[in-house]
C-alpha cells in the first residue's frame, strides 16, 4: 500500500511538472529557483537544509525526513530587461526593446525511508527545470539580425538513493534523464525580415552526489554535485516564407546544436546560534567555462541563407557544414549566499538572506542578446507557517539587483551589428508546500 502511494505521487509530480514547467532566465541561463524555503534566504544554506527542495544541490538530503514526505514549490520570475542600442547597423530601426517574459517555475521532490527493510536506505526523486530561459524582444529592434526570441525549455528527473553512514555522516548518489528543446530565432536581412531559426530537441544523462555532515545538532554542513550534462539537440535550421530569404530556404535542413551544461558543486551550512536561531551561508561553483557557444551544425544536404552568397546562390551544404555559430568563451560563474532564519513561535519561522552572483559572461562581445546577463546582487525575505503536524507552508521572495552590463555582437554572416547597453532587474516570488505524507 505505500510503495502504491509513493507511486501515485510520483506519477502526479512528474504530470505536473511537465504541464506547468516554463524555463526562466537566471545566472547564465541557470534555473536556481528550486524551493520556496529557500528562495526566502536568498539559498543561503540550501544544500544543507533539512527540507526536501535540498535535493537539488545536495543528493544526501534525501535522508533528512524519515518515512515519505513531498515538497513542492512554484516560482514566478517577473524580469525587467532592456537593451537600449547605443550604435547598429539599422539606426532607422527601434534602438530599444524589452526582453524578458514572465516565468513559471515548479518543482517537486519526495522521498521514502525503506523502514521495513534498511532503515538507513532511503529512495527520493526531483522534478524540475534546471536549465531554461526565454526572451522575446521588440520584432523591429535594431539587434533582431543577430538575436530575436528564443526558448530553452528543459526537465529534468532526479531519481536518488541515500544512506545514513551513521548519526553524523548521510551520502547520495542519483542519476539525472534530461529532456531539452531549444528555439533560437533572428530576423534575416533586415530587422522587419523573416525569421531564420533553429529548432531541435534532445535527451541526456547525467549524475549528482552529495553528503551531509552533522557533527552537532547545532550544525549541519553540506556538499553537493550535479555533473554536467551534454545535450545533442537533433532539428532542423530553416527561413520563414517571404519574398525575402523564404522559398529555396524555407523547406529547412537536418542539423544538430551540442548544448554543454555546466558541473555545479555547492558547499552550505547551516550553523545554530541560540535554541530558535539559525544562520546559513553558501558558495557555489559553476563550470559555465564549457558551454562555448553554440554552432548548428548540418545533418544533411540542403540549402541555408547563411551560406547563400556569391559562388554559392543557394547556399547548399554537405553533412558536416558549420550552419550558423553563436560565439560564448564563458568564464566559471560563482555565487555566495548568507542569511538567518528565526523561529517566532512553534507555527512560524522567518529568515532573510542576500547574495552575491558573478556571471560568467564578463565580455560585451561574449554576451548574447538572448542571455542578458552580468554580476547581480540578491536580496531577500520570506517565512514558514505549520499548519498541522504533517503540512508546511513556505513562502519566498527576492529582487535581485543587475548591474549595468554592455553587448557587442555581430550576426551569424558578421555583415550586422549591435551595441548595446543592457539594464535589468528580477522580483520572484516562491510559493510552497511540504507534507509528511507517512
């Protein structure tokens, strides 16, 4: 009977998660939005916390809550980003565009003590996007020749095993099957011109570990990995019909994209200071050193408008032909955490937190229109409220400050350009649940 319940919930996770996952924009274009209890502390301490959402940065939290317990989250990301072009190849075109669309982030996760059988083993599974993000800009703007909309949708399955070594010491390992689909659009010849793309999905593995360390109650340390995983996206690059750049073009080509997502190792510590005072801190080290870009690459012969030109009108490639390359020498992006959390009474805890994000984009010329990132400081507050014994209610939120940040790209054929200057701002609100479900 609760292998059945484990299963059912399982099921209803995972439904839920593929129906409302939308991918949003984050440091990179890494989704950190993975728990509401978290995000109230700016995920200060989050790979050593004793809630469920842990799982995502720290496998070994899977041992945390003894029986079967759920924690499940949704975020809304509300960014304001605008590209205001400061030179262009179009001066006559709009210098100007917002970029950032509204985002829906769930994530869920549970897990199962096999009390009947080792009590010390226990099973867990993540859902979530780790990886997405989504910008639609003004479809006259002066930058569309070199980026228009694009969408990097993602979801990710964590199935997790962990093991209580003893009072002290907890370790996890866990396997990662990732869907991805990506969409990356510009306009062709002119800003009003049709739009060439790239569409293409793929499915990867990959694999997390942690371990959790408690040498007191008054302390809980945590280390956590999720390895990088490499999609091979399989599509087809193609030209929208029109009197310009459509026809010969529009019929597409069979291509592929290699997309390297990053390794991610997160150290966190959760440290009591008084019976109902706790502080937290984090560092986080992202390999975003791998990602390079992005180059579609042909599957096929056929015909694209970025090879059209003279001694080739038709622009006709071979399998093997570089289609179209996007330029992304990253560096490791960092991020530091620190926060507290307060419990007021038996029924409600209050924390706050900030953070300091260094981007891995350090270069206008590596920063893509679609990814507008730079350096950001985060700040931020929320609670938690137990309703009964068994259910919690958690509640987040974060503004996080973008600094100023510059672009200068050419597009695929290097005959446009545009600089820019890049201002943004993100709020993002967390709600969540978690229930002890035996």
């Amino acid at each position: 009977m609760r292998t059945n319940q484990f299963l059912s919930r399982t099921a209803a996770v995972a439904v839920a998660v593929g129906i409302g996952a939308n991918s949003a924009l984050a440091g990179g274009f890494f989704v950190r939005e993975q728990g509401a209890l978290g995000q109230g502390a700016s995920f200060a301490g989050a790979g050593a916390s004793t809630a469920l959402s842990a799982m995502f940065m720290n496998s070994a939290a899977v041992t945390s809550l003894d029986g079967m317990n759920a924690d499940s989250s949704l975020s809304a990301i509300l960014p304001e980003a605008k590209f205001t072009a400061t030179s262009s190849s179009f001066p006559g075109a709009n210098q100007s565009t917002e970029i950032g669309v509204d985002a829906y982030v769930p994530a869920s996760y549970l897990n199962y003590q096999f009390k009947n059988f080792d009590k010390n083993l226990y099973f867990g599974l993540g859902v979530n996007s780790a990886f997405g993000l989504k910008t639609e800009p003004n479809r006259t703007w002066a930058g569309s020749t070199v980026g228009a909309s694009t969408r990097l949708f993602t979801v990710n399955f964590n199935p997790t095993l962990g093991y209580k070594l003893s009072d002290k010491i907890s370790v996890g390992v866990g396997a990662q099957f990732e869907y991805a689909k990506g969409v990356f659009k510009f306009a062709t010849g002119s800003p009003a011109g049709p739009a060439t793309f790239y569409e293409g999905d793929s499915m990867a593995v990959g694999a997390t570990a942690g371990v959790m360390f408690t040498p007191s109650e008054a302390t809980r340390i945590g280390l956590g990995w999720r390895s990088q995983v490499t999609h091979e996206l399989d599509g087809h690059f193609a030209t929208g019909s029109s009197t310009i750049g459509g026809g010969l073009f529009a019929a597409g080509v069979k291509s592929k994209v290699d997309l390297r997502l990053p390794d991610i190792v997160n150290l966190s510590l959760v440290q009591a200071v008084a019976p109902n005072v706790r502080v937290m801190a984090t560092v986080e080290w992202t390999n975003w050193a791998r990602f390079g870009g992005l180059e579609v690459v042909s599957d096929s012969t056929g015909n694209v408008i970025t090879k059209a030109g003279p001694g080739n009108p038709t622009g006709a490639v071979v399998p093997g032909s570089s289609i179209a390359k996007i330029s992304g020498a990253w560096e490791d992006g960092w991020f530091f955490s620190g926060g507290f959390e307060y419990d007021v009474n038996k029924q409600l805890t209050v924390r706050a937190g900030g953070a300091y994000e260094i981007s891995p984009i350090t270069k206008a010329t590596e920063r893509i229109t679609s990814i507008p990132d730079a350096d950001r400081i985060w700040a931020s507050l929320g609670f938690s409220y137990n309703l009964n014994h068994a259910t919690t209610i958690d509640f987040g939120y974060s503004h996080v400050f973008v600094d100023e940040a510059k672009i200068d790209r050419l597009n695929v054929t290097e005959t446009n350009f545009i600089k820019a200057d890049l201002d943004a701002s993100v709020d993002i609100i967390s709600l969540g649940v978690r229930m002890k479900l035996n």
